[in-house]
C-alpha cells in the first residue's frame, strides 16, 4: 500500500495553511504546536482515505494517437501515457512515419523483413534504436521513421512480420463450427 495523499494537494495545502495560521498567530502570542497539528492532521487525513477508498494509482491514460497528414506521413503520438505501437504488416511502399512520446513511452514492433531509415531527436529522453537480429532476411525496402522522445522513450524492436507472402491464399477453411466448438 503506497501513501499517495502525501504527494497530493490536498496535504500540501493543509501543512502550508497550518504553518502560515501558526505565523499569524503567533505574532498575536498564541502559540500553535505545529507538530502536533501536523501530526493529527496526517492521521485524519489516511483515516479518511481508509473510508473513502483506499490507495488507488489515478487513471490518467494521456493521448494517444494516429494521424495521416495531407502529404502522407503517418504520425503516432503519446502524451502522458504509454502504448505498444504494432507496425508488423507494415509494406515496403509505406509512407514515412513519425513517432513522439512526450512525458510518456512508445513501444514500436518493426517488421524484420523492411530496412528503416531511422532519424532520432531526444530531449531529456530516450530513443532506443535496435540493431538487425542475426539470421533475419535482408531488407526489401526502406521506410522512414522520424522518432522523438521529450521527457519520454520510443524503443523500437523487430518482430516477425505479420503479412502474407506474394501469391498465398488465405485459408477459407475456417467455418462457424469451428468458431463454436472455441
């Protein structure tokens, strides 16, 4: 169990409300026990989080986001928050992309079949680019990916890719019988 409230605002409002009353007070000869105060504040305070629900890590998902720009570009964005970005059907064809994470982090899967033209920024962050796995087969085309981290991380990983090959078929076997007995 973590002690959240002791970062929250309202702890921080009660100690400097209690300390600025104790220096008015003071000046008019009445002396407030700071400590003591602060104390029982603190009880009442995890008392009342106890009956109010606990110690729960707040939700805040952040943005996330998929654009495609007048000029092509594919654009994924994460602000706040983190997300796994899966480009394993990726083409050789595709348009260029651009990654951004700000105060949060990206996960990008690559297909290990395409190369890519990496261009990295970070800015009190970081950009993992990976190295081509050992025994993958060599590239069939080159995508451009720009990748920004700001207070945040992109890391990149190739994975096998999720695509048919050129001339297969796909399977029509797969019927309602099927589906039910799963």
């Amino acid at each position: 169990m973590r002690m959240n409230f002791l970062f929250g605002n309202a702890f921080w409002g009660i100690l400097l409300l209690l300390w600025g009353m104790s220096l008015i007070l003071k000046e008019f000869g009445v002396n407030l026990p700071l400590v003591k105060v602060f104390i029982a504040v603190l009880i009442i305070m995890f008392g009342i989080r106890l009956l109010v629900g606990g110690f729960h890590k707040p939700r805040y998902t952040g943005i996330r986001s998929k654009t495609v720009t007048t000029s092509g570009k594919v654009e994924y964005t994460t602000v706040f928050a983190a997300q796994d970005i899966d480009l394993t059907d990726l083409k050789p064809d595709s348009p260029p992309l651009e990654i951004t994470a700000v105060f949060g982090s990206a996960y990008v899967e690559l297909p290990n079949d395409l190369e890519f033209e990496f261009e990295p920024t970070a800015v009190l962050g970081a950009t993992v680019i990976p190295t081509r796995p050992s025994g993958s087969p060599p590239g069939k085309g080159i995508v451009k990916i720009e990748a920004t981290a700001v207070f945040g991380r992109v890391e990149f990983a190739y994975k096998p890719a999720k695509r048919p090959e050129r001339g297969a078929t796909v399977d029509s076997t797969y019927t309602e019988s099927k589906a039910d007995s799963l």
